[in-house]
C-alpha cells in the first residue's frame, strides 16, 4: 500500500510542480498582452482552467497521499528532515494560494504585477523544489 500512495503522490506533485511553473508564466504573457484585450481573454481563461483543474486538484492530491503515508507511518513525524520538509511544503501551499490571488487581480484586469517581476515570482517554486527533494532523498541526519 506504502509504495502505491508514494507512486501516486509522487505523480500528484510532479503535476502540482508542473502547474506552479506555468503558472507565472502565464502572467508574464498577460502583462506583456495587456493592451491586447483578446490576447489577455485567452490568457484569462487558461490561467483560470489551469489552476482550476490541474494545479489545485494536484496540490490537493499530494497532500491525500502524504497524509496517507504518514498515516501508514507515523514514526517518520519525528525526524528533523521531515519536518523540516513540512514547512517547507505548508508555505508552498501559500505561494499557491498566492498565485490564485494574482490569478483573480489579473482575471480583473487589475495587472499590478510587471512581465519582469511574473519572472522573477515564477523562479520560486523551483526554489522549494530543490529544497523539498534534497531533504526527502538525502535525509540529511542532523535536521
């Protein structure tokens, strides 16, 4: 059962990851479209439908099967690297819900953001993705 959960959390935050990418880059072509009213409504729409029905429902997935893995082994609450990821996991799960935050500004043709700074927010997720897969395969002994 452990490696089913592992297999189906892992493929829910490859797609979690996948839609946190694309997310800010979508914004990016958003500012840069602004001016372009059928351009923005496309883009509208395909921030709108990717947050909507791959990313959230991803982000929710991996969070089920983690749960259930911790659940099947709970000893694992103990260790400093696990912790430590779980952090990390809890304040990507608020840059989600900060992405969904300019999704609405932005569906509102409220474009607060430049085309550099989308740039810049859309190299976060990498961040947390380098930090969460160091500490889960190197389960460094010390954290």
């Amino acid at each position: 059962m452990i490696l089913w959960l592992k297999a189906l959390h892992l493929i829910a935050v490859v797609a979690w990851f996948a839609g946190l990418f694309y997310m800010f880059r979508l914004f990016v072509y958003h500012a840069e479209n602004a001016d372009k009213p059928e351009v923005a409504e496309v883009l509208k729409g395909m921030a709108h439908r990717l947050y909507r029905v791959i990313t959230t429902p991803a982000m929710i997935a991996s969070f089920v099967f983690g749960l259930g893995m911790i659940a099947l082994h709970p000893p694992y609450l103990a260790l400093g690297w696990f912790q430590a990821k779980l952090v990390l996991l809890l304040a990507l799960g608020g840059y989600h819900g900060y992405i969904g935050k300019v999704r609405r500004r932005f569906a509102a043709d409220d474009i607060y953001l430049t085309s550099r700074q989308c740039r810049l927010r859309n190299e976060i997720p990498t961040l947390f993705l380098i930090a969460i897969v160091l500490l889960a395969v190197l389960k460094p002994a010390g954290t």
